[in-house]
C-alpha cells in the first residue's frame, strides 16, 4: 500500500485488491489440498480394489481348481476303461463333461440348459482358446451371470477318448462373489461396477449404483492358471461413494476463505480508510500551520518595519524628517569623547533660530515654517558640503549644526557666518516667496572634557545673546557670556530679598494710536535695581522669578505700583483724558490661585476702573494649559480689564488657536525684523487682517525706524510702540507724554533706535560676531 496508491484510489479499492489476491491464493491453497485428498482417496482405493480382485482371482483359481477334478474325476473313470460317451461317473455338482464336438458327457446335476449355454459359448470360442484350459463367460442366465472354467480331460494315451473331453465347472458370479467377501466393499464406502472386458463393449456385469461411475479406479481380475492370452477375465472398478472430493471440508474451508478475505478487506478497508482520513487530517494541519506561518512571518516583518519606524522616530523629526534632538545629542557625545581622545582637532556647535516662524504658520498654513525649516536645513546642507557635519532639528524654529572635526575657532566662525548668510535668498514656499531672518549663537570647543548639555548651553547662551540684538546676527559664545549666565544662579538667593529690600522699580513705555498720532497707554516694564549688578532687565531675572515662584509676589506688587499710579496720573490729567497701564503677566503668575482676588482688591481699594488697566500674556507657557489660563483669564475679562497676546510671531502657536482665549488686543512681535520689506509687509499685513477679522486690535511691537512705523500705519495697524516712538521711561517722564494730547510721533522720545552699537567686529558678509559682556547689549534709554 504505497503512498500514492493510498491517495489515488478510494480505500475500497485496496480492499477489493486485498480480497481477490486473498482469494487466489486461497481457492489455489483449496484445490491443492483437495487434489491431494483426491490423491489419497485414490492410493487407498487403488488398494482396496487390488484386495477385492485378490479375493476374486483366488475364488476364480477355485473354480478352476474344482473344473481340475472334474477333469481329473473323468481321466479315472476313462481308465478304467469306459467310453468318452458313457461315461459312468457323476461330475460333481454345478459340473459337467463334453466331448469336443460339445456334445455333454456327463451332466449329474448340472442344469442341462446352463451346461448347454456355456458349451455353446465355449464353441464360440476361437479354436486356439477353446483347445486350452481357462475361463468362459460370464455368461448371461435368466437373471443372473454365470462364470465357468473348463480344461480338457487328461487321459491315458490308449484311451480313445483323451482329447476329445472337457470339465466344466461353473458357479453362479453373485455366489462366487459371496465367497470373495464382495459384500464389503460397499460397506467400505464404495461404489463400485465390475464389467466383462472381453466384450467390445464391456458389459458392466454388476453394479452398486444404476449410472456408470465417473473416473473410477479400476483393476483386471486375472485369475492365474487360466492360460490364457486373451486379457483379463473380469474388471473391477470401484469408487469412494463420497467422491474424490471432500465437498464438506471444501465447503468448510471455502466458507473459512471467505470468512477470512472478508475479515482482512474489512481490516484493510479500515486501515485505508484510517490512514486516508489521517493523511487528510495531517494534510489540513498541514495546511493551517503554514498559513499560521505565513500570517507570523508577515507579522515579524511588520513588527521589524514598526520597529524601523520607531527606531527612525526615536532619532528623527516627524514633520520635517530632519534628525532631531536625540540624535544630535549622541552624535556630539560622541564628538566629544573623540576630542577628548586627542582623535579631533576642534569642533563646533551653532545654534540656528530661524525668526518670525509663528507668522509664516499663520499666514502660509500651519505647516509651512515646517517645509521652510526643512529648505532652510537643506541649503545649510548645501553650505556645509565637505565637512564633517550633523544636522538636526533643535527647536520648533531652531536647526542646530555639529562641527565634528575643524581644524581652529576660525573655520567655526565662517561656517556660521556662511550660514547665516543663507537667509538672505528667498525660499519659495506655497507659491510664495519669503525671507526670513537667523540668528544664530555658535561655539568652538577645543578641549578639555565637557558634557554634551554643558556644550550646548554655550551655544544657547550665544544665541540667547544673539536674540538680544535688534538686528538678526550670529554670536559666538566667550566666557564673559558664560559668566553672566553662570552669575544668574546667584540672582535667586537675591530675588527673594529683593521685594522686602525695594529694589524693583518700574519703566513705562508709552504705546501710540497711529491714526491719533497720540499716546494711548503705557507698558509697565519691571526693572531690579541689584545692588552689585546695577540695572537689571527683567531676562535677566525673570525665568528664575518664575522657576522659585518669587514671579507671584512680584507680580502683585507690579499690579499694585500700577494702580496707584494710574490713581495719581488720573488726578493730575484732564478729566476726560483716556489712557491705560499695562502690566505683564507671566503664565507663571496665572497659577497664583488669589490672582483675580488681588486685582479685585487692588481696584477697589485705589478707586481704578479697570479699564485703565490691562494685562498682555505671552503666547509662550499659554498654550500649555489652555484650559486652566482660560479660566483665570475669563475671570480678569469678566472684571472689564482688556487682554493683550503679547510677542506674537515668535512663539509657536497660531492666532486661531489663541483665539479660543479672551484676548483684545494683539502685540506683534517685531514686525519689520527682516531687511527685505516688502516680504515683511506682506507677512505683516496678512496678520493685522487676520487680527481685525478676529476682531482684535493690534499692537506693533519694537518699532525702531521710521519707515518701519510708516509702513504700519499704511498697513492699518492700531497702535505702535518701539524706540522709535519712545524707550521706556520713567514714570514721571510718561506722565508727561501723557499730558501732551495729542502728541504727534515723530516728537517722542528718540528719533533713532536708542541701540547703543556694541563692540563688534563684522564678518565679510556683515555678520555681527559680538565679543562684548552681555549688559553691554541691552543699554537702557538714557
Ligand atoms: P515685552 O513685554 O515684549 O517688552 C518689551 C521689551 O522690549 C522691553 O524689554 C523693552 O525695553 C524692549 N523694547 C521696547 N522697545 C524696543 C525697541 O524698539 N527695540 C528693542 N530692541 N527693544 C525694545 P524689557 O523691559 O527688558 O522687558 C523684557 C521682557 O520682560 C518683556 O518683554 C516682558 O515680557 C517681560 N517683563 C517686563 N516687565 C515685566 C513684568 O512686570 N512682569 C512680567 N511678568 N514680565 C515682565
Ligand atoms: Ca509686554
Ligand atoms: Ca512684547
């Protein structure tokens, strides 16, 4: 049962084959055994029939024996001289004597027509057999055989009569068969027919059954002593009554055969069957499991392309696909345990801000400073082709440059002045085509071991430096800058004290209506008059006012100098004179919970309507929690106090998504920053529309030239504040501002950005690199 024989043919088929093969060989089997029973029978047949023509032969011999006397009975009545003819004595019963001619001699009881009959079959007799001794018949009378034997009579020579005389004697074939102990034969289980063979047609002269039997074992009786050529007296023939053939045990075994092909086509039926149903099993497992393979495999290969993903997520940006922080992070590690290592000359780190990037989300959708960061990262690129660089996304508006291996500070200050010469061609983004303004801080480290976050704090330092200066430039670190920074950290012991001590003070920068050409307001700006540092602005102080929490009581006291100011300045302006303060409120300051409570207060109790006051909030730390600021700010709102967004353009939000706040006015951070007017006009004109479909007012912040203020009130933008119209003051200076109504703008304050020119050296591509102490940066307005 090979395999392939299993699956071509139904299971019925090898039971069928199994069957036929189990059946040949059986029925061969049967007839074997039964041609050997036959055989058996046969030999022992063969061996009865030989006994019973024994038995027969010998009755024969004594029938001959019995025709001898007679002979020799009438050879003595011959000598004693009595004719052939006359012969006195009496043959013996069933004998008789003739003369050669046939004529009967002597007869005694002989049946006169038996002695005739056989005499006549004796003259039948060819001549040559009838002259010798021997047997006749058997010979038919009435109803029964006779067999006979006869010789002649031996005689003396004298006697006339030798040779010429005959003894027969004869016997009925059923007596002699008597005598032969024929009867049991039949009793031995045999049929059996005894013939006359010297007939043609071999009379059968008895038989046990009516039909002549079918392929019998036969044997010649032939008596001895007959003398005779002529062939055997009598045949026997004899078969078993059964048959050869053992019908019943061939039943048996037949019924056994088929018994057994049954049981064994069953058997293999079964099997087959069993074995097809499990191969169709295994088959259908087989099956499952490769498709459970092929599902896993596919699995594994989603799993290991999630895995790519996450690995290239982890290490890059997802709107840009720059690298992003992390990667950088490890790239300078790197850098600088290889620099440590003596394996590196020098390297750099430079810090690219790129400005105004709120105003392109806003205007030119809210992914585009995306696809301009990503421009602007790709000719950075291009600049530094050649060198050993990384390139990553530091900020949302911030690329940051890996110098890995330079050889002096010199190559660092080039590569970012190329760099920040890279602003100057326009990039065409969304059909538009815009500039934009970098400032960059940078650093050369050429040895000693530094970790990576003190390496980049050096840039960052420069940077902040940088965003310090009224014109967009790069600024590389020195440890003078460093020092300062360092010398915040001294600050926060201060700051506690210095509320108690009085050491804040405010300035008040007047804010412009354009179309009035008057002063609408003032900005209260805070200032810390330090003891050992002298004058200090509030970017100085204010992140760590914020991180320790001092920016809460620092920023009631500011509300407080405020209002009481506002209380003076209303007593000595006119009556109907308008104006208002406004104070800076830090995201910090919105989680003093007694907020709302305090200005309430401080209302009340300096008799200040609130609409001379109003608070401007950096869209930078709102945005972080929507929520919590809305409530505080609804509450201010709700009190009549007007809300401004201040420094927008430099943070990261959009004006729609700060427009779910209160807000009423909004203060746009700079609006002329780059030296490519037109393109600012353009930004800056999509923005005051946008503002006044908000329905908010605007404020343009840091104006420093006239054409910039020019440009503003063309563009229709509410208020204006800025050097150009005034640094800030102090209070009595503003209240004087205040009281000329309406003042025109080109009479306040300085006419020229009071900016104090540092000292600073110029890159070929007037890049300023400054080389000056922080303060001297940020000079006050005389
Ligand atoms: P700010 O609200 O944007 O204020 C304007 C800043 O720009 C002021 O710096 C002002 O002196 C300066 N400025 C005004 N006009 C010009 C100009 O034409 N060109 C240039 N380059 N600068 C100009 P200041 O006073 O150093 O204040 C810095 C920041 O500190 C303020 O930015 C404000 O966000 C914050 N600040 C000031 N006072 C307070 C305060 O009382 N509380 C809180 N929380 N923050 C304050
Ligand atoms: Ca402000
Ligand atoms: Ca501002």
């Amino acid at each position: 049962m090979s395999r392939i024989g299993l699956r071509r043919y139904p299971p019925w088929m090898s039971a069928a084959a199994v069957a036929a093969i189990v059946l040949l060989a059986g029925a061969r089997l049967i007839t074997l055994s039964a041609a050997e029973h036959a055989a058996e029978l046969r030999r022992a047949a063969q061996d009865v029939m030989q006994h019973h023509v024994h038995l027969i032969e010998v009755q024969l011999q004594a029938l001959l024996e019995r025709a001898r006397q007679e002979s020799r009975a009438a050879a003595s009545a011959d000598m004693r001289g009595t004719a052939a003819a006359s012969l006195p004595a009496i043959p013996a019963r069933h004998a008789f004597w003739t003369a050669d001619s046939g004529s009967l001699l002597g007869a005694g009881d002989a049946d006169p027509s038996i002695s005739r009959a056989l005499v006549s079959e004796w003259l039948a007799a060819p001549p040559r057999e009838r002259a010798t001794a021997g047997f006749l018949g058997p010979v038919r009378y009435g109803s029964q055989w006779l067999v006979a034997a006869q010789l002649p009579v031996e005689s003396s020579a004298r006697s006339p009569a030798s040779g010429r005389a005959r003894a027969f004697a004869y016997e009925a074939l059923e007596d002699l068969l008597v005598r032969a102990d024929f009867g049991r034969l039949p009793s031995e289980g045999y049929d059996f027919e005894l013939l006359a063979p010297r007939d043609a047609a071999a009379r059968p002269l008895l038989r046990s059954r009516p039909a002549a039997l079918e392929a019998p074992v036969s044997g010649e009786v032939r008596p001895a002593g007959a003398g005779r050529s002529a062939g055997a007296y009598l045949r026997l023939a004899i078969r078993p009554r059964s048959g050869w053939y053992p019908m019943g045990s061939i039943a048996a075994e037949v019924t056994l055969l088929a018994l057994v092909t049954w049981a064994l086509a069953f058997g293999v039926y079964d099997l087959a069957y069993s074995v097809r149903h499990a191969r169709r099993a295994l088959t259908t497992a087989r099956e499952r499991l490769r498709a459970v393979n092929a599902r896993l495999s596919t699995e594994i290969e989603q799993h290991d392309a999630l895995q790519r993903n996450l690995e290239h997520a982890r290490y890059h940006d997802a709107a840009t696909g720059l690298p992003n922080r992390r990667y950088f992070m490890g790239q300078l590690d790197r850098a600088l345990r290889e620099l440590h290592a003596r394996r590196r000359q020098c390297l750099g780190i430079i810090l690219i801000e790129i400005e105004r990037f709120t105003l392109i989300n806003d205007t030119l959708g809210h992914t585009a400073g995306d696809d301009l960061l990503l421009q602007a990262a790709q000719r950075f690129a291009g600049i530094l082709e050649g060198t050993e660089y990384s390139l990553a996304r530091w900020g949302a508006d911030q690329c940051v440059v890996l110098l890995s291996d330079v050889e002096s500070a010199a190559v660092v200050r080039a590569t970012a002045a190329a760099l920040h010469a890279a602003r100057q061609e326009l990039f065409s983004l969304r059909r538009h085509r815009v500039s934009i303004a970098t400032r960059i801080g940078f650093t050369c480290i050429a040895r000693g071991l530094r970790r990576p976050e003190e390496a980049l704090r050096e840039a960052d330092v420069a940077l902040s430096v940088a965003k310090r200066q009224p014109a967009p430039l790069a600024v590389e670190y020195t440890t003078e800058l460093g020092d300062a920074a360092v010398s915040l950290v001294n600050l926060e012991a201060d700051l506690h004290l210095a509320l108690e001590r009085g050491e804040f003070g405010l300035l008040f920068q007047p804010i412009f209506e354009l179309r009035a050409a008057a002063v609408a307001g003032v900005e209260a700006l805070l200032r810390w008059r330090h003891p050992v540092e002298g004058m200090l602005s509030p970017e100085r102080f204010l992140s760590i006012a914020e991180e320790t929490g001092t920016i809460i009581p620092v920023t009631r006291w500011v509300i407080q100098q405020a209002c009481r100011l506002i209380d003076d300045w209303k007593a000595s302006l006119p009556r109907d004179a308008g104006f208002f303060v406004s104070v800076n409120l830090s995201a910090a300051a919105l989680r003093d919970p007694g907020l709302g409570q305090h200005v309430r207060q401080t209302l009340a109790a300096t008799h200040v309507a609130p609409r001379y006051l109003k608070f401007e909030l950096a869209e930078r730390g709102l945005i972080e929690n929507v929520s919590g600021t809305r409530a505080v700010l609804a509450e201010l709102r709700s009190m009549g106090i007007e809300l401004m967004l201040d420094d927008f353009g430099t943070g990261y939000s959009s004006l729609s998504h700060l427009q779910m706040l209160p807000f009423d006015y909004v203060k746009i951070d700079r609006p002329f920053a780059t030296r490519n007017e037109r393109a600012d006009s353009a930004v800056t004109a999509a923005v005051l529309q946008m503002s006044s479909s908000l329905g908010l007012r605007s404020v343009a912040e840091l104006v420093e030239t006239e054409a910039a203020a020019r440009s503003l009130a063309e563009l229709g933008c509410d208020f204006a504040q800025g050097y150009y119209f005034s640094a800030p003051l102090e209070a009595a200076e503003a209240l004087q501002l205040l009281r000329r109504t309406p003042a025109p703008a080109t009479n306040v304050g300085a006419t020229e950005a009071p900016v104090a020119a540092p000292a600073a050296v110029r890159s070929a591509d007037e890049t300023l690199i400054l080389e000056v102490p922080p303060t001297m940066m940020l000079p006050e307005p005389p």
